[in-house]
C-alpha cells in the first residue's frame, strides 16, 4: 500500500535507545561518542502511541547497549499492547538481569561473533558464556532469539563454527559484514574483509542457505552482498517505510544516511513532522543487513518476502 501510493509509513522503526554501551567492541565506535541525552521514558512511551497512529508495525530496539535501560520492559509491554511487534539486540551480558523485562519483547537478538577465544577478544571476556547462558535461560522462559553476527577479518574463519552452534542451539542467524557507516567514529579499515574474500564467504552462505533452515538473511541480500558495488539496484523504503531514531529524538533514514538527520528531534517537534521531512539523497548502496532485507522487500522480491515472512 505504502508503494502503490506513494504514500509514507513508518512501518518499521530502528531506535536506538541509549548510546550508553558496558562493551567496547573493537569494530564499534558508539560507545566513544561521548555522553548522549537519551529520551525519559514518558517521551519514549509518547512517541510509540504516535507511530501506532501512523501505522508502525514493528520497531528495532538497540544501542548501545539497550539492557542498560531501566525502563525497557515497560517500553517493550506498551509495545505489545499497542501491538506492535519488538525486536531488542543486545550483547547478551545482562540477558540473566533482565530477564522479566525481556518477556515482552518478541525477538531477543543477541551478538555472536564466533569461539569463546575469537569472542571474547573481540568483545570482552567471558561476554561467550555469557551468550550461551542466555540462550540457556531464553530457552527456559519461552522467549524467541537469534544471534547476530558481525563479520570481520578477525572472525572470518569462524563461520563454520557459528552454523554449526545455531543449528545445534536451533538459534537462527543473521550474518552482517563489519563497515564504515555501522561502526561509529571507529577506525575499522583492518577489520573490513576484502572483496574477493566477502564473495567467497557469500556464495558459500548462499550455498548453505539452501539447506540450513537457520541462516535469516535472504538468498537475494547474500547475493547483493556478494556482488557490492557492482550490484543491481533495488529499491529504497528509507525515510518511507521505514526509519531510524536517536536516543535524544532525532530521525534518520537509515544507518546509511546518519547525515540526513534531522535538525529538530522529537519531542521539540512531532513525530510524524519528523518522518515526513525526512530526505534520502546520498546514498547508492545498502550494506546493513536489516535495511537490505527490507529493501529486498520494498522491491518485491519474491524470495526475500517469503523468506521475510517465515523470519522477521
């Protein structure tokens, strides 16, 4: 409908609660951002009943680390009664001490990047065992999770590895490549996988797709990921089926266009004020993996709507 008319709905939200983060990932730069306003929690709470109004369907909580939020279970049951479907990603370190918030949410995303050595020194020791407790008590508690995981030169090797836990776990898992526009002010040249190294990795994914009912990504966004730059053009739901949020209200179009924020940020001015002025000029490529799979959507593709349907 959005398509058809042209019309612009926020059917899909990313908001990153807090920038506050107890990690400090070597591919990401969020946490040195420097100290950022957050939304209270009468201001978050008020911005959800608007985007309901305006026919948002599902939002994508994160950070930061989003657990360190205090009030995300009452932010995540006035999801679920304004039903609209919630999705959290977390490091997973404090799953155990938020667990009763966590109830609510309708997918706990949780980053796994490989071994407990490749882990570990990627994000912090002992954050491993950390992920596999949470699967442990996500299990217990009847919440749904999947891992998500962030390639880089320093987990390349470990993708065998981390099929073989989501098939043993029955956890699925998205795959999304270390770049630029996800890491912050981070330096992450090093860490970014070249070319002729990425295809192999995504034809092998594309491979294995076809048999592992557990990878999440879409056979056409793997392909798309494998081909970057010289890919065919897709649509772009940015800005108009979709968009992202600041802790402090402001709006972006996507993790690709964190330029065309928003000079005024909610609640200064209304929600829909802010979505409305969005503008999406700048940007020729797609490589965050949530946005690619709408986008592969927004396009019509029919593979990555069915895929959509059985995964998101």
């Amino acid at each position: 409908y959005a398509k058809l008319f042209n019309k612009k709905t926020p059917l899909v939200i990313g908001w990153d609660l807090t920038y506050r983060c107890n990690f400090r990932c070597k591919y990401c730069g969020i946490p040195d951002s420097g100290n950022y306003p957050e939304l209270s929690t009468e201001e978050v709470c008020s911005g959800i009943a608007q985007l309901r109004r305006m026919g948002t369907q599902r939002i994508h909580f994160g950070g930061g680390e989003v657990l360190l939020r205090d009030d995300l279970g009452e932010i995540l049951a006035l999801c679920r009664k304004n039903n609209i479907t919630s999705a959290v990603l977390t490091n997973g370190f404090r799953f155990g001490e938020r667990l009763a918030d966590l109830q609510c949410a309708d997918l706990v995303k949780i980053s796994f990047d490989g071994d407990e050595p490749v882990h570990d020194e990627l994000r912090g020791s002992g954050s491993f065992k950390k992920v596999i407790e949470a699967v442990s008590l996500a299990r217990k508690s009847g919440i749904a999770v999947a891992f998500s995981t962030t390639l880089s030169t320093h987990n390349i090797d470990q993708i065998d590895f981390i099929l073989r836990v989501s098939r043993e776990l029955r956890v699925p898992v998205k795959f999304q490549t270390v770049n630029e526009f996800l890491s912050g002010n981070q330096d992450i040249a090093a860490m970014v996988i070249p070319a002729e190294q990425r295809k192999k990795v995504m034809a092998g994914l594309i491979e294995e797709k076809k048999t592992n009912k557990y990878i999440i990504n879409s056979e056409p966004a793997l392909r798309y990921l494998r081909d970057y730059p010289r890919t065919k053009k897709i649509g772009c739901g940015a800005g108009r089926i979709y968009a992202r949020i600041t802790p402090d209200g402001r709006f972006y179009p996507c993790q690709m266009m964190k330029k065309n924020a928003t000079a005024a940020a909610y609640p200064d001015a209304g929600v829909k004020k802010l979505f409305e002025s969005l503008t999406c000029s700048g940007c020729a490529h797609c490589m965050c993996t949530t946005t690619l799979e709408l986008n592969m959507i927004y396009s019509l593709l029919p593979k990555a709507i069915i895929n959509g349907m059985k995964k998101f």
